[in-house]
C-alpha cells in the first residue's frame, strides 16, 4: 500500500482516538477534586493536631488517597501502575527512596505505596490550592533554601521517616536521565540513611516535560516500578553521587519514541 493511500487511514485512526481525550480529563479532573477536597480538611487540621500526629495523619491520607486514585484510573483501562514492588520498603524507617522522573505522575506513584515518606517540594507549591495545606501537614520538605532543606530532610530522616527523593531536579529531558543534582549523598552521610534505587519505567510521553495536558498519549498509559541497588552512606559523597548517577544510566530501560 502507498504512502498516499495510507495518509487517510491514519488520520482517521487519529480522529476515531479524540473522544478519548474526555474519560482521560476526568481521571485529572477527579484527582484535582479529591487534591482539593483534602487540602481544604488539612488547612483545619493544621493548627489542631501536633506535628507527629498531622504527620502521621497527613503522609497516611495522601497514600492512600493516591492509591485510590490508581486503583480508579486502572479500572478505567486507560492508566495503568504496577507498583506492587515497594510494598517492600514500606515500613522501613530512615530510608532515601531515589527515582528517575518521567512524568508528572511520578511523586504520585511512589508515596502512594510509601506511607511513612515525605517529597521535597517546590516552595511555590506549598502555597498551591490543590497540594500545599496537605502537604504543610506531612511536613513535606520545601526547596527554597538548600541548607534548610537538607536539615528538615536530615531531621525527619532520623525521626524513622522517608525521604523520596528525584535527583535529577526536573522530568527527563534526555535519554536516559538528566544529570543529578547533589544533595542527596550529603542527606544521606549526615543522617547515616541508606539510599534505595527506584526505576519508573514507561514507554508513554504523557505529562512529560514538553507534552502538552490536550494532546491524547497512545493508550492505554503504562508505568512500572522496579527496585535497583542499594547504597549506604558514603564520606565522599561526589564519588556516591557519581555511582547513583551510574547505577540509573545503566539500569534503565530503553523508551520508544511516540509521535500520536
């Protein structure tokens, strides 16, 4: 068949997808809703409950609220997680969960299954409608000062909490990861904490850097978590940073290309 016969069949292939776009907003719509709902609870927690009952409180309702989430959007047939795999960290205290970052999504796969964790945020974001009272409760980490994060991470860590962390301080933008930025080696030699690889494979560009909220990925969108190495602390910690580097530029799985 010709390039000139198939030209049709391909936009009409394109077309026949474009409803799709509707169930796909609502699964954003739903998690914008619940976000929302839940921060305007946490706004009134806040000053009621201590610091290490909101904590708990706080990390508890985001796990499983997002794990909720992901149960939905897999009966939908359009987003798919399998994340069964960190089940096993769950209730290891004072542990550094590091993570390649594909996708918007992928805070949001972690601590679903990691009740004990907190993210480092942006500061910006601590003020968000949708995440910022919520996060003020889980005593999330923000990013405006790189002293003050390290001791909050360094602190919580020590107090048997978890830390997940994305090195490469953005989403991907080059195959197979961004360079890391330091911080997270120092973290883990003050606080004597291991660090445990995470991978978050996925052939999907949806919510990448780049890829616009409208435009419909090729369904169904897939994610899976694996465990890499484990690392513990280290003195020196630009060596460490190098091997963190290392194991994720060879761990990864290669990602195809999507043009839909």
């Amino acid at each position: 068949m010709s390039y000139v016969a198939m030209q049709p069949q391909a936009s009409w292939r394109r077309a026949a997808r474009w409803p799709l776009i509707l169930p796909l907003h609502a699964l954003l719509l739903l998690l914008g809703l619940v976000s929302l709902a839940w921060n305007l609870v946490a706004a009134l927690l806040y000053p009621l409950l201590s610091r290490e009952r909101g904590t708990v409180i706080g990390r508890a309702v985001i796990a499983h609220g997002y794990r909720a989430y992901w149960a939905i959007a897999r009966a939908s047939g359009m987003l798919y997680l399998d994340s069964q795999v960190l089940d096993r960290l769950r209730d290891e205290p004072g542990l550094i969960i590091v993570a390649n970052h594909p996708s918007l999504l992928d805070a949001l796969m972690l601590v679903a299954r990691l009740p004990r964790s907190a993210c480092i945020m942006k500061a910006d974001l601590m003020r968000n409608v949708f995440l910022g009272s919520g996060a003020r409760l889980a005593r999330y980490i923000r990013n405006d000062s790189a002293r003050g994060l390290v001791r909050l991470a360094v602190a919580d860590l020590r107090r048997g909490g978890q830390l997940v962390v994305f090195p490469e301080g953005t989403r991907t933008t080059r195959s197979p990861i961004n360079t890391f930025r330091p911080g997270v080696p120092l973290i883990a030699k003050l606080a004597q904490a291991p660090i445990q690889a995470v991978f978050i494979d996925t052939d999907s560009p949806y919510l990448g850097k780049g890829w616009p909220l409208w435009k419909l990925p090729p369904l169904p969108i897939r994610f899976s978590v694996r465990l890499g190495a484990r690392f513990e602390p280290q003195a020196d910690t630009a060596a460490m940073l190098a091997e963190l580097e290392s194991c994720f530029a060879e761990g990864l799985r290669p990602r195809r290309v999507h043009d839909a």
